[in-house]
C-alpha cells in the first residue's frame, strides 16, 4: 500500500461535491494547525491562516503523501 492521503487515517472525502469530483479530500493530522499565534515551534508542522479570523479548511489531493503517513 503507497503511504497517499487515500490510504491515510487522517484523510476524508469533503462534504463539498466540487471538491470531491477534483479529487481533494481534507486532512485532518494533528500537525496541520490553525493560526497557532506563535505558541510552539512549527518543526515538523504546517500553519494556515484566514485573514477574517474562520477557520479555515486543508485541502489535499488524493494521492498527495506526507511523512505524517498514518495506515488506516
């Protein structure tokens, strides 16, 4: 089995059809974090912003892979 989002525990089909017949789906790793405001280090990690203060959403492509590869 390929370490892609497709096979990733984190991974989901979006609620959104458009999305969804694009082939993206939404990550939900715990190493994808949302305006974190400076509070720890990134490492390892990847902060994404709004400039309206909504959270905002990941999307990835189905076969996109990370190191953060968990099986389901």
């Amino acid at each position: 089995m390929e370490k892609l989002c497709k096979n990733c525990k984190y991974y989901a089909k979006p609620d959104d059809e458009f999305q969804e017949e694009r082939g993206r789906g939404l990550c939900f790793c715990d190493k994808f974090v949302y305006d974190e405001k400076d509070m720890y280090p990134l490492n390892d990690k990847l902060e994404y912003l709004d400039y309206e203060g909504y959270q905002a959403s990941f999307y990835v492509g189905s076969n996109f892979g990370c190191i953060h590869f968990k099986r389901l």
